[in-house]
C-alpha cells in the first residue's frame, strides 16, 4: 500500500501562451527553434528572450529581419498578490513594438494584461496568461496560429510599405521576384567598406 502523504503536493505553474503568427510562416521555417505545443518550465527570475541570437536568448527566431534581442518578458509579483504577473520589454533598437494599442521603443516596458496582441516587423504574438499558485516557476507555451491573431481579434493591422534606415522605400521586385518587404538589421560588429 503507498503512503501519498509523504508525497510533495505538485505546484499548479502558472502559463504564459504565446501563440505565433507570420505571413510566410508556411515557406520558412521561422519557428523551428522554439518548442513548439510543448510547456517549457522557467524560473521566475529568468526572462523569456525572443529574438534570433542563441546566445543571448532563450527562444530563437530563424530569421535576419529579427533583432539579436528583440523582445524580453519578465515574470513579477505584485504587492499583496500570491500569483505571477508579466512585464514586457522591446528590447530592440531597431525594430518598434506594438502592445495592445500602445508602441513600446527600445527598453521601454509594460505590463501585459491577461490577454494582450503583441507585434513587430510582420509578427503577431497573441499572448495570454492563465495563473497558477507556484511562486518560483511558470511556464512558456508556444503554438503556431494560421490565422493572424489580430484578424480573428478584429483589429485592423495597418499595413505600411517598410523603409530602410536611408527613408527610400523598399523596391517591390528584385531579378524579377517580388523582394522582402522586411527590414533586414545591421549588426552593429559588422564593418561596412
């Protein structure tokens, strides 16, 4: 006969999800890095780095138009309250970030409501939080919508022409093929002759 009540009660996480959206997320493999439709267990004192460096974030994105840092999501405590809130930081010099109605540029913060539509460049990132009673862990779901987040939220996305950093817009064919209409950032440790 088993004696559970020497068993240590399992902490309910709470779960930060992230689902994904990009318009050409079927012809590259963007997402393959991230763990996919599986939770990924966190310490509440680590962030959740998205961007394309492994080195320096947790969750990589397979794409140049991505910042190194692009984004970074901070799990936090408020006064009086037992469960987990989140902070979310662009991280990005480059690369402006929408959350909700409100832009965030580089290092500027805010906190994320329950459920929050986040953007850069061509991506969407709905994010939403469901709680738990752990005080030092969470985790991370990620998962691939097929649908932009914000046409089933109803939100209008406005859609700009990009302009590289010269303020000349973009040429729409390259070798007769439509070209990428995603500015592509510099690293700043390239030298340019």
């Amino acid at each position: 006969m088993n004696d559970n009540s020497k068993l240590e009660t399992e902490e309910l996480l709470a779960c930060l999800h992230i689902h994904l959206f990009h318009p050409n997320q079927t012809i590259c493999p963007l997402f393959h890095n991230l763990p996919l439709n599986q939770p990924y267990k966190m310490h509440a004192e680590d962030q959740v780095r998205l961007g394309r460096d492994g080195q320096t974030c947790v969750f990589v994105l397979n794409d140049t138009s991505v910042s190194r840092k692009q984004l970074s999501i901070q799990a936090y405590r408020k006064a009086g309250s037992p469960f987990l809130s989140f902070m979310i930081q662009n991280m990005s010099q480059k690369v402006k970030l929408m959350v909700g109605g409100s832009e965030l540029r580089y290092l500027e913060r805010a906190e994320l409501d329950d459920k929050v539509l986040c953007r850069f460049g061509r991506y969407e990132l709905l994010i939403w939080q469901e709680s738990g009673d752990s005080e030092n862990k969470f985790e991370v779901l990620f998962e691939i919508c097929n649908t932009p987040p914000s046409q089933e939220l109803g939100i209008d996305v406005p859609c700009k022409p990009a302009v590289m950093d010269t303020g000349v817009p973009w040429r729409s064919f390259e070798n007769g093929a439509p070209a990428s209409q995603e500015p592509l950032e510099s690293d700043e440790t390239v030298v340019l002759i």
